[in-house]
C-alpha cells in the first residue's frame, strides 16, 4: 500500500514538474518572439531615418549645403544615439534568448550594418561641412578581458564630449556573419582585443584614461574645454 502510495507522488511530481518546465518554455519563446519583433520594428524606424538623412544630404549637396549643415548634424546625432540604445538592448536580449537566436543574429547584422552607414556618412558630413567631431570604431571580443574597461573609458568621454565624439561598436564574432565587419577588420588590420580606430589610426590594447585622452583631443581641430 505504502509503495503504491509512494508510485503516485513520483508520477505526480513528475507531471507537476514538467507542466512548470513547458509552461517557463514557451513563456520563453513568447518573451523572445515579442523581444525579437520589437527591435525589428524598431530597426526599421532607425532605416527610414537613416534612408531619410542620406537623399536629404545627397539633395543638399546639389544646393547650399553649408545652411543646412546644423540641421543634418542634429539628426545624425539624434539617430546614432537612438540607435546605440537600440543596438545595446538587443545585445541583451541576444544573450538572453533561448529560442530561434537567428532572429536575433539577423536582426543584429541589420544593426550593425546601420552603424556602418552613419559612420560613413558621418565621415561625409565632417568634411562636407568641416564639422569638428572625433569618429571611433571599437572593436570587442568576447573573450577579452579589457573590452569592458575600454567600454568604460570610451562611455565616460562620450559623455564628457558629447555630439563631438561619435563611438561605434563591433563585436568580432559578427564578423563571421557579417562579410563588411570582416573588411573593416581587414581594413585596419586588426588582430587583438580591445581594438580601437580613432578617425583612420588604430591603437590595439587597453588605452587608459589620460593616453585615450590625448588621442582623441590631438584629432580635433579645435580642441574642446574638456581637452
């Protein structure tokens, strides 16, 4: 009777723990779904303005550009920070998913693909409209120790300067996914993490505070107050 009684509370707990399991499973996949599409649309606002600011500065480059000069920069640097907060949110839910990571992966290319265009067109506008900011590309690993304290360094001059210093980030191991990260590697030859590009020099390693400091200020034709 005992060992009846014994047989029933095994098969109950059974069935009670796998009805939590499937119900923490597909809670999951829904979560995941409603992460995924929400940076997709997301993504897709960010392709509109982007798509917007460069007709608006191929249409200015056959007038007046240097009027419209203030308003392009405004928008750029309003599109490149939303879309730093878009592309930091979808690393995280990359991370955390455990179902049809794909979607992220692709979603991620998408992105970054999206950095690489304001960059370029960035680079444009800086000599279009002798604009005086500093472009950087940071190049991460994910088995690299200093990638999070040159993330650090890098955030606290970004925001001590401001719109004048524009970061973008690349983790490497899209760059097996991604054929243009891959050429911007090839490009700057990089080979260690954290690899950082001011403008078009490379510096691979940590670069501390104060030597970080000196590079980007040297980069600017006239130097900040925080230089």
């Amino acid at each position: 009777m005992e060992r009846k009684l014994s047989t029933k509370k095994y098969v109950a707990a059974f069935f009670i723990t796998l009805t939590v399991f499937s119900i923490g499973f597909i809670s999951g996949i829904i979560i995941d779904k409603v992460r995924s599409n929400y940076v997709s649309t997301v993504l897709s606002q960010q392709k509109v303005e982007s798509d917007s600011i460069q007709l608006q500065y191929l249409y200015l480059t056959t007038q007046n550009i240097t009027q419209s000069c203030p308003a392009i920069k405004e928008i750029l640097n309003s599109n490149i920070k939303s879309l730093s907060k878009s592309l930091g949110r979808l690393v995280s839910y990359k991370d955390r998913a455990i179902y049809k990571t794909e979607d992220f992966v692709l979603t991620h290319r998408q992105y970054v693909l999206e950095e690489i265009k304001y960059w370029t067109l960035a680079g444009e506008i800086k000599r279009s409209c002798n604009e005086d900011f500093v472009r950087v590309l940071f190049f991460l690993s994910e088995d690299c120790n200093d990638c999070d304290p040159q993330a650090f360094v890098l955030d606290y001059y970004k925001k001590l300067l401001g719109d004048k210093f524009l970061v973008f980030t690349f983790d490497a191991r899209l760059a097996e996914q991604e054929p243009l990260v891959k050429t911007l590697m090839v490009q700057f030859n990089i080979t260690a993490y954290p690899a950082i590009v001011v403008e078009n020099k490379k510096y691979e390693g940590l670069i501390e505070n104060e030597p970080l400091k000196e590079i980007i200020c040297q980069n600017y034709k006239q130097k900040p107050e925080d230089c």
